[in-house]
C-alpha cells in the first residue's frame, strides 16, 4: 500500500509542478530585447555622474566651487573654471570624471550647491583600456554655453534688481522704524 | 471506403518513392516547426520572449538550419567511421519508414498493413541500436556512457509501452491502425483505457530520450550524450529525429487512444492534427516541468511502477472482456 500512496503523492506533486509552469506560462515576459530596445533605469539607479540641465539657464549649472572635488573620497573628479565676463559666478570650463576610480557614493552630488550634478541612466558602458571610463562632464554642453552665459547675464541682472529692491525696501523700513528707536540710540 | 495511396501508382517503386518524398518533407518541415514551438514555449514558461528573427521568431529555425547544412563534418580521430556514420541514419529512418502507417483520413492512407503494431513496435526499437552505434562509434567517454544508458533506459521502458498496447488490440481484436481508428468512432478508447494512456505517454517520454528522462543526454552529466562528437547536418539528424520521434509517438497515442481522425464538424485530418500537436504540447510541457529522474529512479519507476500497473491495467481488461 504503500507503493499505492506514493503513486498518488507523486502524481499530485506531478500535477501542482505543471500548475506552476502553466502560471508563469500566462504571464508577460519580464526579460527585454536589450540591444534593439533598452530598458529605462530606475530613479535610483547610480552610475557615472553628469551634469543635468537647469531650466532657466538651459544649461548646466556648475559654479567651479570644487566642493564635490574635495569631498569625493575617491578622488576622481577635477575641475577648473574661468569667471566670465560681467558676470558674478564662476563656470566651470573642465569637469573630468575617472569612473574606473568613481564607487557611486554620491557624496558629490550631496554636496553639491546648485544641485547640478546627478547621476547618468546609461548602464552599458565598457571599455578596452581605463582611459575609456575618463569621462568630460563639460564637453556635451560646449555648444550651449554661450548662449548659457547670456541667459545668466540677464538671470544675474534680474536678480541683481530684486536685490537692490530689496535692500531699498530694507533701507526704507529702517528710516520709519528709525523714530521708535531714538530713545536707546540717543544715548 | 479507404483508398491506399501506395496502390494509385501502377509502379511500386514510384509508390515508395513518393511516401517518402512526402513524409520526409513533412518530418523536416514539422521538425523546425516543432524546434520553433518548443523554444518559444520554453521561453514563455522561464518568462523569456524566445527567439525573435523573422515574424514570431519563425526565421530562427531557417537559419539554424542554414547553419547546420553549411558546417563542416567532423568525424574524431579513432572513431570507428562507417558505425559513426550510419548511426545518425539508423535513428531517424525508422520514424521515416513506420510514418507511412498512420490513418490520417478516413478516405485515404499510405498504407494500411493488417499487423501495423507489431511492425511499429519492432522496427521503433532500431533507433535503439543508431543510438548505441553512435555513442560506440564516436570513441568518446561521455558518448559511450549516454548510450549505455539510452539502451538501459530504452529497453526497460519499451516492456510498459507494449504492455499499454496489448489491451487496445485487445479490445478491437485488430493490429491495423486503420481499424483501430475506425473502432474508436463512437467513443475514444481513452475513456476506458485511462490509464494505459497514462503509461503510454510516461513510457513514449522515456522511448523519445525526452526530459524527464533524458538522461542519455543529461547536459550537465554528460555533454550532450551519445551526440556530443557529432557536428554540422549528422547532428542535425539526431535533433530532427528527437522531434520525429515525438510526432511518431503522438500520432501513435492519438490513434490508439483518442480516436485518430474521429472529431465533430472539422475535417478528419485536422482533427488527427489538432490532437497530435497536443499531445506534443504536453510533452514539452512536461519537459520545461519537471527535474531529470536520476538512474536509479528511472529502472525503479519503470520496473517497480509502470510495468506492474500495466500488467494490472491489463488483467483487468481481459477479465472485462471475457465477463461482457
């Protein structure tokens, strides 16, 4: 008999394994044809960093500060930059990224004060020599960057106007505050 | 009634030679088919999307096909040449010759042959001994041992496979295949044969070297098994006659169990079709299923399972037979 109960026992097991290929046989793919179609990477995917684009400048946003340079625990990011003409930031005019070095820490784009840097959704790099993975976060924003550094001219103007608004309207609200404070400032 | 195509042509040589030209068009045309389905099945079970050149994938099979014809044939140094040759051969002919022997249609057949059950069951163990010649003939240790096991494998599954055919014959007191479908017109011998279905279906698996029982060709054990030395079309043969075999053993199964060509409303022919490429269905189901059976557990489910319960299934039907 008991021959008998592993024959049933087995066949059950037989029948729930087929169930199990026959369910994941009725559900979608989950696997993509990655050279023809590629996929999109999720918000938290971190790879090389780049620099994003700022709206209202049209370009990126990179001050030269060098605050990611000195934080990277790597050491794999080098800056320069220039100030332009009438203008009062700086702009970086090289940002030279060695990945091979790069561990994706994020400490960079923690610090940094335009929050200009973020991370790059290509996830299929490769190389043949170290020097491939040397990547010049500046170059694809060559093209734009006079016209970028017009639109912060005008940028800067404007807000150089709301300052000086400011500081008038500042000014304005001392001299009627001014009268109160006369008994303290009269001594 | 029924009409003998072989006996149309007043020549008996041009007979023969047109059965075969049309199974053999047939097998290699339903062979790349059947390779196509099975990996686009396979790929939907592993959640993959499967083969994609061409409308569904369908040119995959083509240049396959191109690339095995084009390669080059190897034959490995001490190999005994004419056995390594001939054995390719010797394991897909006999689906070739034994195919001519199905009733596809109530109206016409290849040929009707009063003791077609016999000659089947004989002439399908021949590609038993292509299989030992191939692995003999390939002076390959891996080879040698997936033969080995292929004729083990074989010889005890072919006892279950004739014991589940004996009741049929039984029943209808005829070896012709033909007979045997007409005999099923007014209800498929599957509702009083259940079981022998059953072992038919586990025991075709096990004659077809098919997953859960291929172990003649375990990949991870042993290469590729008794195929491992052969490259280019020789290779290619042994992959059509795996999918002939499967198509052989449907075919058999449909017309013994489940009425051959007997189907409400569509044509007879299509209906034979629509059952055998279920039946090949299932098996592959079965394959992207279940774990290959380890030795042991193979001799032990044929020798101590199937051959018993058959020999019941068996006893039964002729105790029902001689009561009713």
């Amino acid at each position: 008999m008991g021959l008998v109960k592993e024959i049933i026992d087995g066949s059950k097991t037989l029948l729930s394994g087929m169930k199990v290929t026959w369910d994941n046989f009725r559900k979608p793919p989950v696997t993509s044809q990655y050279p023809i179609e590629k996929i999109e990477m999720s918000e938290a995917f971190r790879n090389v960093i780049v620099l994003i684009e700022k709206e209202d400048i049209g370009s990126h946003d990179c001050i030269d500060c060098k605050a990611c340079e000195r934080v990277c625990p790597s050491f794999c990011i080098s800056l320069d930059g220039e100030r332009p003409e009438g203008l009062r930031r700086k702009r970086a005019t090289e940002f030279m990224v060695d990945f091979a070095l790069c561990s994706d820490c994020g400490l960079c784009l923690d610090v940094c004060p335009t929050d200009t840097l973020g991370y790059s959704k290509v996830h299929d790099e490769a190389g043949y020599h170290r020097s491939d993975f040397l990547y010049d976060l500046i170059e694809p924003w060559a093209d734009k960057e006079e016209a970028a550094r017009k639109r912060l001219k005008e940028i800067e103007a404007k807000q150089a106007e709301e300052r000086a608004q400011r500081a008038a309207a500042r000014k304005a609200k001392k001299a009627v505050k001014k009268p109160s404070r006369k008994p303290s400032g009269a001594r | 009634m029924k009409t003998d195509i072989v006996q149309l042509f007043d020549n008996p040589y041009l007979a023969l030679g047109a059965t075969i030209a049309v199974i053999m068009a047939y097998l290699s045309v339903n062979a790349i088919m059947l390779i196509w389905l099975e990996r686009k099945l396979s790929a939907r079970i592993q959640r993959r999307i499967g083969p994609q050149r061409g409308p569904w994938g369908l040119m995959q099979q083509i240049f396959d096909m191109g690339k095995l014809l084009s390669k080059e044939l190897l034959t490995p140094a001490h190999a005994n040449k004419l056995l390594y040759v001939i054995a390719p051969i010797m394991v897909f002919a006999p689906v070739v010759a034994l195919s001519s022997l199905f009733p596809i249609t109530r109206t016409y057949i290849f040929h009707d042959f009063n003791i077609a059950i016999v000659l089947i069951l004989a002439i399908s163990g021949i590609n038993v001994v292509g299989i030992f010649l191939a692995g003999w003939g390939s002076n390959n240790k891996y080879a040698l041992l997936g033969a080995v096991r292929s004729v083990a494998q074989n010889i005890s599954y072919e006892i279950p496979l004739i014991l589940s055919v004996i009741p049929i014959v039984m029943i209808t007191r005829t070896m012709s295949l033909y007979d045997i479908a007409l005999a099923q017109s007014a209800y498929p011998f599957v509702l009083v044969q259940p079981i022998a279905l059953i072992i038919f279906i586990i025991a075709a698996t096990a004659e077809t070297n098919r997953a859960p029982f291929d172990i003649p060709e375990a990949e991870s054990e042993l290469v590729a098994g008794f195929h491992t030395e052969y490259s280019g079309m020789r290779f290619g043969l042994f992959f059509f006659a795996e999918y002939s075999h499967m198509i052989f053993a449907c075919a058999l199964a449909t017309v013994l169990f489940l009425g051959g060509w007997h189907g409400p409303i569509l044509p007879d022919a299509v209906w034979f079709f629509i059952k055998v490429y279920a039946l090949i269905v299932l098996m592959m189901w079965f394959r992207w299923t279940f774990p290959r059976l380890r030795f042991d557990q193979l001799m032990k489910f044929a020798w101590v399972v199937l051959v018993p319960l058959s020999l019941i299934n068996l006893l039964i039907t002729t105790l029902v037979l001689k009561l009713v």
